[in-house]
C-alpha cells in the first residue's frame, strides 16, 4: 500500500483551505460534554510521562506505521466543524482539536471515520425533525470539508475507494453515524443516509431509543434488546451494505443483533469488560460471539474504557454524581437548572485526572488476542469526544501504539490486520451480503 513520507508531506495553501463557516444553534448539551472532556486531557496528570523509548524499536516502529495502512474508526471531530471559524487544515493544541489534517499528516493516519453525532432527546415530532436536520448538517460540514482541502484528503465510500485515494497520494475520509436516533420511525431515511455516504450507524447511544436499549440508560429496559423496528433497521443496513455497528448497546441488545445481522458487524469504539469493567465494554462472551460472527471490536482510547477509575478521587465522586444527575433528570430540568449543572459539570473537569498509557490500552488487544485471535481487533479512538491517553494525546501520536505492539512481540502482518486489516475485511464482507440479498 502506497504511503507517504511522514512530516509536512503537503504545503496546505491557507487561502484556498479556509473552511466555510456553518452556524447551528441549541446544540444538545451531551455535546458540550463531549467537547468538555477534551479539556480534561490539559488537567494536572500525575506520573503519565512516557517511559523512554528504545530508539531502534522506535525507528522500526515509525518505519512500520508508515507502511501499514491505518484506519481509526471513530472520532467525534464534525462537532468542531460547525464551530464559526475553525479550520481543521490548521494545526490546534490537543485541548481545542485532537484530529486535524496536519496532526493526521504527523501521525500517518491514512484513514479517519468521521461521527455525524446527535444526543438523545423526548421523541417528539420537533426533536426527531431537530435531529434529522442536525444529522444532515453535520454532514454537509464533512462534504464541505473536503471540498476546501482537495490536496489533502477525499471522501470513501467504499473498501476500494479508499485504495485509489492513497494512490493519489491523499487521506482518506469515511461517514458514521453515532446514535440511530435522528432516523425516527421512517425506514427510508437509512437509505438517504447511506447516499450521503455514511457507511456505519451505531444503533443508539447514552440512552434507549426506538432501535434498541442501550448499555448507559439507568432506565429500566425498553424493549428488552432490539425493537421491532430495531430488527428492520438492522436488515436494512444489511440490505445496503451498511455496517451495523454496537457499540453503546445494552448487553441484550447486541445478542438480538447477533442474532440479527445477517453481515458481520463492528463495535467502533469499544474495549473489553474483563480488563476494565464498564458498561460501555464487552463482556468474553460478547468477544466471542462478534467473533464467530466475523465482527471487530476497536479499541476505544477513552480513560474509563481502558482503566477503572480511582474510586477514592474527588474527581470521580464528583463525575460520579453528576452523570447520574445527567442519565436521570437532565432532559426534564428548566433551562435554568441546566444551566447550574452545566457549570458543575465545567467545574468538575477541572478536578485533576490520572490518564491510563498506551501499554493499559494494549493489555485490551492482549486480552481480546489471546480470547478469540488477532484477527478480531481494531483501533476507533474516540478522538474529540473524549478519547485520549497520556502517550496519545491525538492522532499524531499513533505511532505509539505500533511501537508498544512492536515491544510485546506482535508481529508486523498482525499490526497490520490491528491498524486496518481486520476493519477492510469486515467491510467488505458487508458489502458482499449486501450485493447477495439485492440478488434476490
């Protein structure tokens, strides 16, 4: 696979790069809090400096991750894209932007999923509709993107897109979608979604919706898994080559969707439960079921995900408490009181935080490698919604986990199939089920 040299592999002309301005207003606070917990990432961080490297396993490291193609599965950056004045062809700190065209030049990051996020609110006619235009926009934001920066990147749609646009020497940019909630009750609009080219939808988020429950609501179950209408989501997806992806899921709701999918399926940010126990990880048996199923789970770079917490912190009484102010009363408080939890929740961020490293994460690939394979396992960080670990910080310090795959004896043609290969795999053979059941 063809790839470039590392560095400023491309003059960006600021002039043409300039990124339209897109305005939007009354963005849903789960939103903020996404782009809060970034700022956490520049909260004191006791004893997170990396141990020093072994220069020549560095040098084989870089040269390695040059090679291989990369490909990280989610990041929530279209949130930023909406923001009057910003540039993503401009270089940020980590605090305001964790994916960036330079910072994915720096960190040879070929591939990029880009989230189209909404939260969840009252399904109501005016918030399905809210969502739905939202949705959209934030697709349109992606579209534009590219547009302004031709020289550097060009959208995907497809396994074989993503080839042609390496030989011509650029990134590559790909769609989801986090949280099925602005398809509402109408079927077509998975279609529309896929023609603008979104490839992946995780089927809800922080809370039930009408596909399915999720892992996070501390509401009692909704639908017991996967609804009715879950069910011809799901085959539909199936239908247009789409993948179906689980993260965010209730436990129920992913075997429904085993049982389901007529196509292997992703977890696109997620880890594992028997390394850090957490209701947004997956249990052994869930590993194992995605892996008979010819599915990957994507590391997730998300602090809590990879390490459990220190339960004794101020910090963590005070996250503590207000997520499940946040899970159970937020979205029927005045404005007013949402606005004194706001500032609370601005105010515990600002509570120092020890971040996990590079080599916590990767005790989740060990754990998954050793429990079904490496050929089940895959990187979707979560950058710009609240991913980042104290030695990968952003997209530009993702040589940092091939060299700790390096130092634990991971082979190369394994790192591969962890930076990509698993991923292409599994996209493809979506694809193919997509193109036997419209043979019928």
């Amino acid at each position: 696979m063809l790839k470039r040299s590392p560095g400023n592999r491309f003059n960006i002309n600021k002039k043409q790069a300039s990124t339209p301005k897109w305005r939007t207003s009354n963005y849903e606070f789960i939103t903020e809090m996404k782009n809060l917990l970034i700022l956490a990432l520049l909260v004191l961080n006791l004893g997170t400096s990396a141990q020093k490297k072994d220069s020549r396993l560095w040098r084989k490291a870089q040269n390695l991750h040059q090679r291989i193609i990369t490909i990280d599965t989610h990041n929530d950056t279209p949130i930023l894209l909406l923001k009057d004045g910003f540039d993503i062809g401009e270089q940020h700190n980590a605090s305001e932007c964790q994916v960036d065209f330079p910072k994915m030049d720096e960190g040879s990051l070929d591939v990029s999923f880009f989230g189209v996020f909404t939260g969840q609110k009252p399904r109501t006619k005016a918030n399905y509709r809210h969502a739905f235009l939202h949705a959209n926009t934030m697709i349109d934001s992606i579209h534009a993107m590219v547009v302004s920066h031709p020289d550097f990147a060009q959208l995907a749609y497809s396994p074989e897109n993503i080839s042609n646009i390496q030989l011509a020497g650029k990134h590559v940019i790909c769609i989801g979608m986090e949280n099925g909630f602005p398809i509402a009750k109408e079927l077509s609009r998975i279609e529309g979604f896929y023609n603008r080219g979104v490839r992946y939808i995780t089927l809800c988020h922080s809370f039930h919706n009408d596909i399915c429950d999720s892992s996070s609501d501390l509401t009692p179950p909704e639908h017991g898994g996967v609804s009715e209408f879950g069910q011809m989501v799901i085959h539909e997806m199936n239908r247009l080559g789409m993948m179906v992806d689980v993260s965010h899921l209730s436990d129920d709701s992913f075997f429904d969707v085993m049982n389901m999918s007529q196509a292997p399926v992703i977890a696109s940010h997620s880890c594992a439960r028997a390394v850090a126990n957490h209701d947004r990880n997956m249990s052994d048996e869930m590993i194992k079921k995605l892996a008979e199923n010819g599915g990957v789970i994507q590391m997730c770079l998300l602090d809590d995900y990879i390490k459990e917490p220190d339960t004794s912190t101020e910090r963590y009484a005070a996250e503590s408490r207000l997520m499940k102010i946040y899970r159970t009363k937020y979205s029927k408080m005045s404005d007013q009181e949402k606005e004194v939890f706001e500032a609370d929740w601005r105010n515990m961020k600002k509570l120092p935080k020890k971040l996990p490293t590079v080599a916590d994460m990767v005790d989740h690939i060990d754990h998954i490698v050793q429990l079904v394979g490496v050929d089940y396992v895959g990187i979707g960080s979560d950058f710009d919604g609240g991913g980042g670990l104290a030695d990968c910080n952003d997209v530009s310090q993702f040589p940092n986990i091939t060299y700790e795959l390096l130092k634990r004896d991971y082979k190369p043609k394994d790192i591969r199939k962890i930076w990509g290969g698993n991923f292409l795999r599994v996209w493809r053979e979506v694809e193919k089920v997509s193109g036997k059941l419209d043979a019928h």
